[in-house]
C-alpha cells in the first residue's frame, strides 16, 4: 500500500512540474498583472500571455500591452475603446477604472494582444523563473523521481 502512495505521489510531483514547465515555455510573453485597474476581468496575480498580434489588426474590446510612454520601464494591460489609425494610436481604459486612460498609446509603444491568462498563479510562475525558483522545480522533479523508484523498490522487494 505504500508503495502506491509513493508512486501515486511521484506521478502527482512531476505531473505538476511538467505542467509548470510548459506554461513557462509557451512562445508569448509572459506578463503578471499588478494592480487592479482590470479587474474582474484580470484579477491581480494572473498570469497573462501576450501575442505579438500586429497593432493594425486590434480591434475595439481587444485587451492589449503596452508602455505608457518611452520612459517607462513596466507595462500597462488595458482593454481598447478606440483606435486612430490616422494617428497610430490606441484609447484604452482599464475595466475597473472609471474613466479612459489619460494619454493615448502609439503604436510605437504597443507590445501585444493578451491571448489568455490563467488567475491567480502569475506570483508563482513569476518565482518559478528565477534561479530558487528553477533549482526548486528541479529538487521537485528529483523528489517524483525518488519515489517512483522508491516504490518499484518496494514492490520488487514485497515479491521476493
């Protein structure tokens, strides 16, 4: 019976771990939301993933990403309302936020369509990128490892 649960664990650990692992290595940026401005519709801590969708092809209600200006450094998810092709420009507004954003968005500026988000992980995987994070992912995948083996051990040892 034990030997089970170890093998049923192993295959949970590195379950998990390939899941993880493909949601890092999906081709889209990644981007984790917060603040709330867009809020219900990207709770804080989701993970978005961004297209590289031509800025022609947006439409009105698209949810896209973008630098507010040439200076900034972090990005702003916000849904369109309007576009100005003449100009090369975005209106955008966050859903929860009352009123449009301030300052229209250049073309120049836009990073991409978000292609879908998953709530509540971004925090997690974000961590999961950095060196702790993938030593972490590691140890874990050696740990489902371990168990597995541990349990074929046990089972061959309960035969004898």
């Amino acid at each position: 019976m034990l030997a089970k649960i170890m093998r049923f664990l192993g295959m949970i650990i590195i379950g998990i771990i390939i899941i993880i692992s493909v949601l890092l290595v999906l081709p889209f940026e990644k981007y984790v939301i917060q603040s709330g401005s867009m809020e219900p519709t990207l709770p804080v801590g989701s993970i978005i993933y961004v297209s590289n969708e031509k800025p022609e092809n947006i439409k009105t209600g698209d949810i896209i990403t973008f630098y507010a200006n040439r200076e900034s450094t972090v990005p702003t998810t916000h849904r369109v309302l309007e576009i100005d092709t003449a100009k090369r420009q975005f209106i955008t507004k966050g859903d929860a936020n009352e009123k449009e954003d301030i300052i229209p968005v250049s073309w120049l500026f836009y990073i991409g369509k978000v292609a879908f988000h998953i709530p509540m992980i971004g925090f997690v995987l974000a961590s999961l990128t950095t060196i702790n994070g993938k030593i972490f992912l590691i140890s874990g995948l050696m740990v489902g490892i371990i168990f597995i083996e541990l349990a074929t051990l046990m089972e061959k040892k309960k035969n004898k």
